[in-house]
C-alpha cells in the first residue's frame, strides 16, 4: 500500500528528497512521437525554465534536475530554517509570484492602511504561506499542474497528463546525496541521448559546466567557488569544515570528474575495466568503483522510498515509528 506523502518526508531526518515524475500519456512529455509525426522537444526548455523559477520562489533548493522524453528527475533540498527566519513582506511577496492572493495582502504589500481585524488574517496567511513554501509536495503540485495545463492547451485535450502524484526518494545522509545526483545527471548519458555530461541538454550538470567554463574563461583562472556556479543550482560548498556555508559538501571540480570518469565508463561503447585512478570524492565517502558504478546506473530500482546508511534507515524508521527497515540489502551492501 503507497504511504502517505507525510510518511515519507521529514525534514527533522533530513532536508533532501529525489522526486521522479512520469507523463501518461503516449505523446510524450518532451522528445519525438513516430506515430504522429510531432516533436515536444520545446518542452524540455520551458520545463528547465519552470523548475529553476519555482525554486527561486520556493525556500527549495535544486541539487539536480534532469528532462528525459516521458519523465524528468529533481534532487531538492528544503530550507526550512530560512523560511521560518524570513519576514513576513518577504513570504507575502514570494507567495504571489505564484497566487493571486487576497485583498489584504495586496494591501500589506502596498504599505496601505491595513485594520486591526484584518491584521488576524494576515497572520493566518503568511503563517500558512510560510510553512507552503518550504514543502517539497507544493512545490512539486504548482511545477506540475503547471506543465500539466500548459501541455493540455498545446495538446488541445483534458484529463491526465501525468501518470500518478510524483515519486519520491528520502536520501540520508552524504553518500545516498552524491550517488543520486550522480544517478540523474547521468540519465542521458544511460539512456544513448548523449556522449558527454556537457552534451547532456536540460541536465543540472550542463548547466553547471557551461557556468564554470565560462567564468573561468573570463577570468583566466579556474576555481570552484560560490561565484564559479549558477546561482539557480544549490552550491557545491566544498569538504565539510568548520564555518561551512551552505551547499552541497563536496568541490565541484571534483564532482565534474566523478560525472565525467563515471559516464566514460557506462557508456554502452566505452566497456572496460575500471581505471587505477579514482576520483577523490570516491575515497572520500569510501565507495568501492564497482558498488559506485551500480549506484550510478541502478539507483531508482535499488532504493524504494529512503537510502542511506543503516544507521540513517535506523534513525528514519525510529522518527516514524515504524518496524520494518526497508533497502536494508542494499544499503549494506553499497554503503557499508
């Protein structure tokens, strides 16, 4: 039995989610339909687009994302602790860049002369707007009802775009993290879309390769911090350490060769033996090359519902009382 979406997220375990949504119908969500001769690829940039602006809106960060033909990939990263810390103009004004609101907000944002009686419910909205715009299922319900209507008009149809509510994948801890965003920025690259991850369109790490080389290109320099990096992606903040600012907790040139070392060895054309010299964010997290490459290929299929460490399964099923471990196979043998 599918379990409730408040079963399955806890931002108390951790703030980061994989969700995987799928299009229902056979035309596609984006690429080329042979019976009908017509071509959505036009949607993989206009779903990019919605996804990067939503989480500019959202206190939601995107890890990474990936735009396949029938379905795409997002790993998020929900910022509570910013939600609760903002001001109230501030969640008023986020929350319409997506709803009408009402006439007292409109009023709030305005400066206008608000009454006593409607300062009560102003609170009620942006006490509910406020814990909205941190949650991963409205963020996913407004990305999808909006690629959803868009395609229907396109389509001139109704019904069901999308095949059931999203899916979605509790990750753990740092290496159930690493090897998800590695598993969906590879998806093209799994899939024979492309050779390359800088040849692998409406891909997180495409975007994260053509901002690096081209700040390193205008300054002559090649560095990885904050600056060197969209700004629509969540950072790579770097190893941990003291002080450490907000971001993925690896080097991004590191992780750039971990993509690059393991898609030359995945694709169907480029069999082998795995090479002697293995990135360091491998040894880092203390990953063997062959329980990576499975991780890298087999992701989806090896964890339902949560991944990480047994001790992250043991902390997540004690948060929510519950008796079963699952993945317990497959997070002893590929995480240790």
């Amino acid at each position: 039995m599918t379990k409730p979406r408040k079963q399955q997220i806890s931002l108390d375990t951790t703030p980061f989610y994989h969700c995987i949504t799928r299009c229902v119908r056979h035309s596609f969500l984006c690429g080329f339909d042979k019976l009908s001769g017509r071509s959505f690829e036009h949607r993989r940039q206009q779903i990019q687009d919605d996804m990067l602006r939503l989480a500019s809106v959202f206190y939601i960060d995107i890890a990474a994302f990936c735009v396949m033909s029938n379905h795409y990939h997002l790993v998020l990263h929900a910022r509570r602790d910013d939600s609760i810390a903002d001001t109230p103009r501030s969640i008023v004004y986020r929350a319409h860049q997506i709803i009408a609101g009402t006439e007292v907000t409109r009023k709030f944002l305005k400066n206008e002369l608000i009454e006593p009686w409607e300062h009560e419910q102003l609170n009620v909205f942006v006490d509910t707007w406020r814990t909205r715009l941190f949650n991963i299922s409205w963020f996913m319900k407004f990305l999808n009802e909006g690629i959803a209507r868009r395609a229907n008009k396109e389509d001139d149809c109704t019904g069901h775009f999308w095949e059931a509510r999203y899916k979605s994948q509790t990750l753990l801890d740092e290496k159930a993290v690493l090897s998800c965003t590695a598993y969906v920025d590879l998806n093209p690259i799994r899939a024979a879309m492309a050779p390359t991850p800088e040849q692998s369109d409406h891909t997180s790490i495409q975007l994260r390769i053509e901002y690096w080389k081209n700040k390193a290109a205008g300054t002559g320099t090649t560095d990885d911090s904050e600056d060197y990096q969209p700004k629509s992606l969540m950072p790579f903040a770097g190893k941990p350490r003291q002080s450490m600012p907000p971001g993925l907790e690896f080097n991004l040139i590191d992780y750039i060769e971990l993509i690059d070392w393991t898609g030359r060895i995945i694709r169907a054309d480029k069999r082998g033996s795995i090479p002697d010299d293995l990135p360091p964010i491998i040894q880092r997290i203390d990953i063997s090359p062959e329980h990576w490459l499975e991780l890298a290929t087999h992701f989806e299929d090896r964890f339902k519902g949560m991944a990480g460490s047994i001790q992250s399964l043991k902390t997540m099923c004690a948060n929510f009382g519950l008796k079963r471990m699952a993945n317990l196979a497959s997070s002893k043998l590929l995480f240790g």
